[in-house]
C-alpha cells in the first residue's frame, strides 16, 4: 500500500505517494499537469524530510522557467 502526504518546499506544493522504498513526487502548484519525478532508497528505509526537501529543491532548480520542464 502507498502512503501519500503533501509536502511544501519554497511554497511549491508536491504531493509525495511512497511505495516500497520509491517515492514519486508530483509538483502541484507547477506549470504542467502530473509532473514531477520519482526517487528510491536502496535500502527501503524512510527518507527524513531534509532529504526530501533537499532533493525537491534540487529539481526545482533544473526547470526551465519559460517550459516548466527540466
């Protein structure tokens, strides 16, 4: 079963669903519809929301502000 939450770094919004050790991170206040990115903990354990936050804010640094898309 996944488990989902919202998460919200540098006001943008995500919706984090985690599964087995991945988790798939949906931008929800970003420009295009469903976007996002998927990551995994090789181990399975839970990520601390340092990790997480660091990670969102590392995509959000790689958008392209005229598309929105990496």
């Amino acid at each position: 079963m996944s488990r989902i939450e919202i998460v919200v770094v540098d006001g943008e919004r995500f919706e984090v669903r985690r599964q087995a050790g991945t988790y798939h991170l949906t931008w929800l206040t970003g420009p295009n519809p469903g976007y996002g990115f998927s990551m995994g903990s090789n181990t399975g354990a839970a990520l601390e929301p340092a990790c997480l936050e660091t990670e969102i804010r590392g995509f959000l640094g790689q958008i392209d502000p005229a598309t929105g898309y990496l």
